[in-house]
C-alpha cells in the first residue's frame, strides 16, 4: 500500500489575530510609557524605595510621585512664563528710561561729576 499526503494551511488559525491583538496593545503600552517618560520617573522611584528603604513603601511612592509631579508642574509653570507682563520686555517701557519719541518726564541725575573708584 502506497500513501501520499499533502496538507496545505489556507486560512490563518485562530491563534495568529489573538497574538497580533497583543502586540498592538503592547506597542501601545509602550509608546504611552515613552511619551510621559513613565519607566524612567518608576525606575528612579523604586531605586530610591530600595535604597532607603522606608517601613511604609506605599506612603514612600505616594510622596515621590507627588514630589515627581510637583517638580513637572514647575517646570512647564517656567516653559510657559510669558515675558511680555515684565517692564521693558513687553510693549510698556521700561521704568525710568524713555524710548524717545515723547519727552522725558524724568530727568536723569547728572552724572558729569561722578568718579567712579573701578577703573
């Protein structure tokens, strides 16, 4: 007796969009993670949890992401600082120097006879 088999795998199993379900998950996982830079601040934080090793590790973590967030508020407070609001920067003048194009309502100090000991 003679057999010859031949299988072909037409359709994809069932197992193929599953695992490809997860990758689009991981993936992601993983750019979000990159974007807030979520695995460097959980390194740093468990380091430090290591390191000192505190009797209360929840309170620990509580603290250092609030400290985390309070340091990224700061931050993006001073990226967003708009100097316009400061004299001499934005469109009023800054005190005590005219811009020339109305007359002084100050007048300078003379200074003619002024010596100064820096040379």
């Amino acid at each position: 007796i003679t057999a010859n088999l031949t299988a072909k795998l037409t359709a994809k199993t069932a197992l193929e969009p599953e695992e490809s379900k997860r990758q689009v998950v991981a993936r992601r996982a993983k750019d979000y993670m990159q974007k807030h830079d979520i695995q460097t601040v959980l390194h740093e934080m468990f380091a430090k949890l290591l390191e000192t090793q505190p009797g209360d590790p929840l309170s620990f973590m509580v603290d250092f992401l609030e400290h985390k967030r309070d340091d990224v508020e700061e931050q993006e407070a001073a990226e967003a600082r708009t100097f316009a609001s400061e004299p001499g920067l934005g469109a009023s003048l800054y005190p005590g120097f005219a811009d020339g194009s109305s007359p002084s309502t100050q007048e300078l100090p003379d200074l003619s006879r002024h010596h100064s000991l820096v040379v």
